[in-house]
C-alpha cells in the first residue's frame, strides 16, 4: 500500500488504489522504490514483484502498469 502524507503537518492526505477499472491490483510484494515527476503530477513505484507501476498523483489512481 502507498500512502500519501504531509512533510509540514504529518497528516495523512490519500491512499493510491486501483478503483479505477484500469485492471491490475496493487503490488504483491514489498515496493522498493517511489518517483515523483517535476510538476507532481505522476508517481512510479517500483516493487520487489517486478512491475512498475504509473500513478496519478492528485487522485491516487492506477493509470498503468509495467
């Protein structure tokens, strides 16, 4: 599971889910690496189950898998 928190406050501000009907779940194992783009507005995370897999940042949805 990724979470999505606040560095000022520690506050939690999203949970990143498949709810989206693009297929796919979440990783089976343990991620092992995030990546956000310049304009936060894609996240990639990487994970011990070998796929890769490509976030909308703001709505925590699933767009694709590698």
């Amino acid at each position: 599971m990724i979470t999505k928190f606040s560095l000022q406050s520690g506050t939690e501000k999203g949970l990143f889910t498949t709810e989206t009907g693009v297929g796919g779940s979440l990783h089976s194992q343990e991620v092992s690496g995030l990546g956000i783009d310049s304009l936060n507005k894609f996240l990639v995370s990487g994970s011990l189950d070998r796929s890769v897999k490509l976030w909308d940042f703001y709505r925590g949805k699933l767009i694709k898998t590698y």
